[in-house]
C-alpha cells in the first residue's frame, strides 16, 4: 500500500532574489522579497499562508511574516534545525501539515547575507549543535565546516583512491551549469587547471571545493496537491521525503563511521515511500557544500557502490546530457548559498521544464538532497503530475 | 545595486577555549593535571566520550572518570591552512588528527613532529598535554 504522505503534498510556487556578493539589504528583508515573489508563482496572495518554516538561525522568524505580510490566521509556526539539510527536511514537515488539512499553504524560506553580514565562524557559534565543536574542537584549531568535513574527505581518498581531480570535476561541471542559469554569483567558466591551483583551506579541501558565501533570498510553498492543482503552475508533487540524523550526530569525531551521513536512514525512508529506486532519476540536485559531499551523497543514495563516487563523476555522467545530471542551476558552489532551498527551488523549475538553457529534457522524476550540522540529511523526490 | 565590504578580520584575536560543563569538568581537570581521564558507565562499565549524562547503551546516570592509556592509531586527519579563527594564523599549515585511542574513544587534536607527506591511515601516535591557562591544558599528538 502507498505511504500515506506519497504525493499528497506539491511545491505550488517558488521564488528567488539576485544571488550576489554585496547587498545593502537586511537577511529579513531577502526573505521576504524571495517570499513574496514565490506568493505570487504560486497564484496565492500573502494573506494565504498559514504556516511558516523559516530558516533559521539568521533571516526572520514567524513573527515578522506576520507582521509584515498580516497573516490573518498563522496554523503552524516551526524550525527545523538541521543546518543545510534544513530546507528538504522542512518540505516533509510542510508535507505532514497540509496532508493532514493543519495547514493550507505552508511557506519555507531563507534569507542570508553570508557575505555581506556574519560570515561563518560568528554563525555556526549560534547553533547549540555546535557546543561539543566549540568545547572539543575549536580550541585546537578545527571549527569550521571545512575543517571539520575534510577529516571524512580525507578518510574516503585514503580508503578508496578517490583524488583532487574527482573533486575538480564536480566543481567544473557545477560552474559550467551555472553558466547557463544567469542568476548566479560566479559565471566565468573554471577549468580543472584552476581548481588544482586555487589555494588549498583544509586539505583536502581547496578554495573551489568549498561551497559560496554569497547573500541570497529563496522561498517555496508547499500545498496539498488537490488544492495546488488549480493554481498557476504545472503540478510538481513530494512523491517521497524523508530527514535522517546519524550516530553522534553533534560531534562526527565519535561518529563510528564518519562517512556515514544522515543521508542514510533518509534515502532509504523516502526511496521508501516514493516507492522508485535511483535509475528512476531524470535529474538530481545534491546539497554541495563541498565537492566531496556530492561524491559521497551520490554512493549513499545507491547511484553507486560506496568507493565509486569519485569515478562515477567522471566522464560527463554528471553534466547536461549526461546519465545524470546534477545541480543544473550551479548549487552552492557556483550559483549561490542560500542553504540548498535553491536546489529545490531547481528541482521544481526543470519538472515543471522551465529551466531554460539547463532543462533536461523530458524530465520528470528528480531528487534533492540536503546535508549539514555535522552530518544530518534529508531527502526528497519530486515528480511531475500526469 | 548598492553594496558594502565585507568586514574586516577581528584585529586581536583570542584563542577559543573550552567552557568546561558539569558532565566535562573531570576531563579537563585530568588534562591540567597530566592525566586522560574518560567518563565510564558505573553500571555497565562501557566507555563513553564526549562526556554526557546517560549510558547510551544502558541508560544508567551514574558513572565515574577513570584514567585511560594514551596510545592510538590514526583514523584520518586533516591539514589547515586558512585560519578560520585568526589565532591560529602564526601556526597554519598545521596538522589535526583524528586518534582511535587504544582506550576506545576518538580524540581530535594537533599532530606535532611529523611532515604531511608520512601521515597514513594506521600511524601510531600518543596523546601528551599542553597547559594553555592555569585551568586549561589542551590535548596533542607525537608520533609514539
């Protein structure tokens, strides 16, 4: 029998602002602008929402959506505090609420001036997740999400010969995506050459394997799906989702298998209850935070063996015509950082096929994954409606 | 668009140093005085670390601080060149490793006297202490 969640829920509208490096505006004000600008793909007015799942910490809370866009009637106020795997986990807790009629329409966004405001060591230290890092940690030198994901980086080249050209490739063919997109921070091409020569951060992580600091609004609206289909847009609908917490999930030192992520448990819940396997995937959007969390998703959500993920990117599998194209807006690396709400937001765009110069053609089935706090991951498929 | 820079780097910066908690104070005071003390189950005796208040494999609240050898193998490592925090600036590139400790537990620290290009998986190393502060000493690896 079908999971009771499976397709009940779709992405009815979503938005974005300029991804760039430099704004005079609050992370609030982004937020709401991305909000808004998703309201209204959505077909809805503001007053229609009556759940909030804002990013958090950093941009605006219930409160201020209340007050700047007089929701007359909010339902659901909630975090969720899984770092960059926030925003696809928050789309199974959308789900449940409109499934479930607590909510009509439920907005998920984000709003961050990574570059222009607090920039990553002041932000992390807002997270209690962070407190064994900061007492265990941070004291010998190792804090930063660099540092501390380039320890399992590490790990998995020693085991499995995984290299800096896998690496490369990843970085490369996201930046050739982002190209195409236009809304992007970085849209000159990159060559293998330049990754290998950017400076290196926390080997084995150099400057173009890590994720931007950009600043950024993006917004999503999920409604249930019989009241979505008469909105504006193509019906894209949640056919599985799932969040996923792994062993030791606030310190990865004590983690028994390091490359063990959330990811895990989550692919197998949401696989689970969309009832496909990954050969049913026209297009996938990863959480890339750094290159090597792609390879390493990639293994865990079975388009591999464990070990082959470096490998499997080569050879244009991974890019546009490829067998399986990946973050076709240029992600985190390339197009901007707005916690892999914009990967969702892409996702929608290619099955609804309004990704422009990035389509993948015929696309109808996609997956989105997030990854972060130190290994906590979520996973969704989406699909468009017959 | 307007834009703004980005801000500068803090111009002193200060070492990040641990707040000990209730269930960590032993840790740290076993470190100050030269000892590596790790939190064990009283009811089932298992090891656990980073120090907290529950056995997760019995649930017992009671447990004592015991001295644990200072002998491990390399897990894995990594090695920082940018400095996050910029105390650390005079000091990168500088190795952290990631120790299986003889005693059963991982342990995250600087790695001293041995060159990038001989690290490997396996390595034998040994936990020795660092005094920061009168209250505070720190962790680090030699090679053993």
């Amino acid at each position: 029998m079908a999971h009771a969640l499976r397709d009940t829920a779709a992405i009815s509208g979503i938005g974005e602002t300029a991804y760039t490096r430099g704004t005079a505006k609050s992370g609030l004000a982004l937020q709401l602008e991305a909000s808004l600008a998703a309201i209204a793909d959505a077909g809805l007015g503001p007053r229609d929402i009556d759940g909030i799942i804002p990013y958090f910490p950093g941009g605006g809370i219930a409160e201020d959506f209340v007050a700047n866009l007089g929701l007359p009637d909010l339902a659901l106020s909630a975090f969720i505090p899984m770092g960059g795997a926030t925003c696809v986990a928050a789309l199974q807790t959308a789900a449940m609420a409109v499934a479930t009629g607590v909510c009509k329409n439920v907005l998920i966004s984000v709003g961050r001036t990574g570059y222009s405001g607090a920039r990553v060591s002041t932000r992390l230290q807002q997270f209690p997740q962070f407190a064994l890092a900061a007492e265990f940690e941070a004291p010998i030198g190792m804090f930063a999400p660099a540092q501390l994901y380039a320890q399992g980086a590490r790990r998995h080249m020693q085991l499995y010969g995984t290299t800096p050209r896998h690496f490369a490739e990843v970085a490369v063919t996201t930046r050739n995506h982002a190209i195409l997109n236009g809304n992007v921070v970085m849209n000159k091409p990159l060559t293998v050459e330049d990754h290998h020569a950017s400076r290196m951060i926390s080997d084995p992580f150099r400057l173009f394997d890590c994720s931007l600091e950009s600043d950024g609004g993006a917004a999503v609206i999920v409604s249930a799906s019989d009241r979505a289909k008469s909105l504006n847009k193509p019906l894209v609908t949640i056919m599985g989702v799932a969040e996923g917490h792994p062993e030791s999930p606030a310190s990865i030192a004590q983690r028994p298998d390091l490359l063990e992520f959330g990811l895990v448990k989550a692919a197998r819940r949401g696989y689970e209850m969309a009832g496909v396997a990954p050969k049913d995937m026209d297009v996938a959007e990863i959480y890339d935070c750094f290159t090597f969390t792609v390879i390493r998703q990639l293994e865990i959500l079975g388009f591999c063996k464990t070990g082959e993920g470096g490998p499997f990117v080569m050879d244009g599998r991974i890019g546009l015509g490829g067998e399986l194209p990946i973050n076709t807006h240029g992600g985190l690396l390339s197009q901007g950082h707005v916690v892999g709400l914009n990967h969702v937001i892409e996702l929608t765009r290619q099955l609804r096929g309004e990704a422009g110069k990035a389509q993948v053609k015929d696309a109808e089935m996609g997956l989105v994954t997030g990854y972060g706090d130190m290994g906590d991951g979520s996973l969704a498929i989406l699909r468009r409606a017959a | 668009m307007s834009t703004t820079t980005a801000p500068a780097a803090p111009a002193a910066p200060e070492r990040p140093m641990p707040v000990p908690t209730r269930e960590s104070k032993p840790y740290w005071d076993g470190l100050r005085e030269g000892r590596f003390m790790l939190q064990h189950c009283a009811a089932c005796g298992k090891v656990r670390h980073y120090p907290r208040p529950v056995c997760p494999h019995c649930f017992s609240m009671a447990s004592s601080f015991k001295e644990a050898p200072r002998g491990g193998t390399v897990h894995t490592w990594t090695v920082c060149h940018h400095p996050f925090n910029f105390f650390f600036k005079p000091q990168a590139p500088y190795i952290v490793a990631l120790v299986d400790m003889d005693a059963g537990v991982r342990v995250n620290a600087q790695l001293h006297g041995v060159a990038e290009k001989d690290l490997k998986i396996g390595q034998r190393v040994k936990l020795a202490f660092e005094p920061i502060t009168a209250e505070i000493t720190l962790p680090f690896f030699t090679p053993s």
